[in-house]
C-alpha cells in the first residue's frame, strides 16, 4: 500500500477483520495511519464517538467502580486496576489520587474519545479511549467483571457525541514559539538545582533556565545524577521485588501520567520487554528502547529524594523511579541504599 495515501474507513475494517488476532496499535502501524483513526473507522459497529470532557468524564466515572486504566508511551505501557477515586478537576490540570488508580491529567490534549465494544466469543469488552490531536492513544479504560455495567452506560450516553463519522481530524502536535533565548549555564543550574526544597520546583527550573530534563541531568554534575549500566533496570526490578520494597513507577504521555505506589513482585522477561504481572498492577517495558539510565538526586526540605529515570533515543523520559514516600517523609532508606549502589556506566558523562 502506497503510504502516501491513508486507506478509507472501510479498507481499516476489512484488515482488522483479516488480522483478528493483531494488537490494534500494531496493524495502525502497518496501515500507516494513527490509533484514533484506526478507533474511529469502526464507528457504527462496536465504537461511538464520545466528547472529550475530560473533568466530567472522570466524575462520572467513581460509579463505574473497578476498572482497569492504562496509560502507555511509545516503550512502556502501565496498567492499572481499581476505583477512580479522590477526583480533583481541573481545566489545565486533573488528578486522580484513589488508592490504586493515581492519574495527573492535563485535560487540554484530550482530543478525540470513543466509547468500545470488541465481541470475543461470547464475551463483549467495554473500554473508554482516548487520545490526542495527533491520534496517539492519552489514555484508556477498560470495564472489568466487577464493573457497573449500568452506570458505565449513563456515563457514555451522557458523552455521546452527534458526530458519529468513522473519520477523525488531525492535527501536528504545536511545538510553541522557537527560544532563541540562551540556556542556562552548569553553575546557575546547579546553584537553583542545590536549593531545592520540593521536587514540584523541578520543573519551574527547568523552565527558567530553558533546559530540558535530559539536558539538566547531564549537565549539573554527578553529585546529583549519574548514568547507570544497562543492566541495572532489571537489577532494580529484581531487588525490589526481592525484598518487598514499595516503590512509586510514572509512566507518561502529553496527557496522562499514571503512578503506581507500592511492591512490585512478579518480574517477567520476555524477549525485549521486562514485565511487571502482579495482581492489580502491570507494566510492560522496552528495555531495548532505553538508551540512556540515570540515578537523580533533588534536595526537598525532607533530605534529597532519589530518582531513577530512562530516556529513549529521542531523550524523552520514558520511565521513572522513586521509592514509595508521602509528602513530608524523608526517603527510605532502602530505596536510597538500592539506587546509590546499582552498577554505573565506566565513565559517567555528567559534566
């Protein structure tokens, strides 16, 4: 197929129905077109289009009660089962802080949700997805046994959108006005980065000094990052779950962050992807996609707190790593011990 022409609506549901058994996101993939659109083509069989009101949604969504959220980037995908729970809204910014299902939201990138209906022999799953300008998947929500099937139905009919058309409009992700501007030098980073109190005053820095993240890390000196060998993040996977140690995992996307706090127990390696399976938690993790791992400390009026974050070739972050804390408790001292003693690169490139 030629992949300069995207295939209509209903040349998509003829390969879904002659790749029954394709991951969704890999056969859009192969048509060239995105994930919304390849949702969108089904409207009208098993999908509706529903608006994305995003605090509303979220709401609504307490009385549906267990489900399971994911959210996923290009090289992780995480997933989560409970209760959305502790709803705060907000138009720039929404949280989730339930027990299990721990979200921050940023409402402006959600651009285009359907509500999912897939038969599998006798059985019909239910999901809510969502996804941005560009097509690429923010977040989902997937009906379990123990779901409100009844309350789950008033939340789509209450979304429905009158535009049922199987085609969606997309649009380039907006970069924002190019900084001619000069960045900030090692010193003023590391003099803001040294007076930290608070990790939320991470970013605001970064803005100030029109740094990235991954320029930050390896520019402020390996007192406060250093890069870690390959094999560290099974290494860190596999001491965790060996000593039953809670942690905290973030995986992102421009829409959606979603935490787990706790243990973590079943470590899975299957081909590339190292695998979390445990009861009410799973993440999936391209370790080949990881090109850069690096141990993070930031001062907090606590002590400094540490972090373990991994960067794909792009130098987006794809994952990262605390131990489990709440705020105004110092860091555990396993945790600390664990990311201060993982296997380092030979050389570190921190300047």
């Amino acid at each position: 197929m030629d992949q300069r022409v995207k295939p209509a609506p209903h040349e998509i549901r003829i390969a879904r129905a002659e790749n029954p058994k394709m991951r969704e996101r890999d056969l859009a993939a192969q048509l060239g077109v995105s994930e919304a659109e390849f949702v969108a083509a089904h409207c009208g069989d098993g999908v509706q289009r529903i608006e994305s009101r995003v605090n509303e949604l979220l709401l609504g969504l307490e009385a549906v009660g267990e489900v399971m959220a994911l959210t996923r980037n290009e090289s992780a995908v995480h997933e989560k089962i409970g209760i959305y729970d502790k709803v705060q809204a907000g138009d720039h910014a929404a949280l989730v802080l339930g027990a299990d299902i721990d979200l921050r939201i940023f409402p402006k990138t959600w651009a285009h949700g359907f509500a999912v209906e897939k038969r599998e022999g006798d059985e019909i799953r239910r999901s809510l997805q969502f996804f941005d300008e560009a097509g690429e998947a923010v977040h989902k929500v997937h009906l379990r046994p123990a779901s409100n099937l009844y309350a789950y139905q008033k939340l789509v009919a209450a979304l429905v959108s009158p535009d049922q058309s199987p085609t969606v409009a997309l649009q380039g992700i907006a970069e924002g006005e190019p900084d001619t501007g000069e960045t900030g030098s090692a010193e003023e980073l590391r003099d803001r980065w040294s007076r930290m109190t608070d990790v939320h005053q991470f970013f605001g820095m970064l803005k100030k000094l029109k740094l990235t993240r991954h320029q930050a890390v390896h520019m402020i000196g390996d007192d406060f990052a250093w890069r870690l060998a390959d094999e560290s993040l099974a290494a860190m996977f596999n001491h965790a779950a060996a000593g039953g140690m809670p942690i905290m995992c973030f995986v992102g996307n421009r829409g959606c962050i979603q935490i787990h706090s706790g243990p973590v127990s079943n470590i899975k390696v299957m081909g590339p992807w190292i695998n979390v399976l445990d009861k009410t938690f799973h993440l999936h993790l391209r370790q080949d996609r990881v090109r850069e791992l690096w141990t993070v400390r930031k001062p907090t009026k606590d002590g400094h707190v540490t972090s373990i974050e991994a960067y794909d070739a792009s130098q987006q972050m794809i994952i990262q790593f605390f131990g489990q804390r709440h705020e105004g408790e110092p860091e555990r001292d396993d945790w600390r011990f664990l990311a201060e003693n993982l296997p380092r690169t030979a050389q570190s490139s921190a300047a």
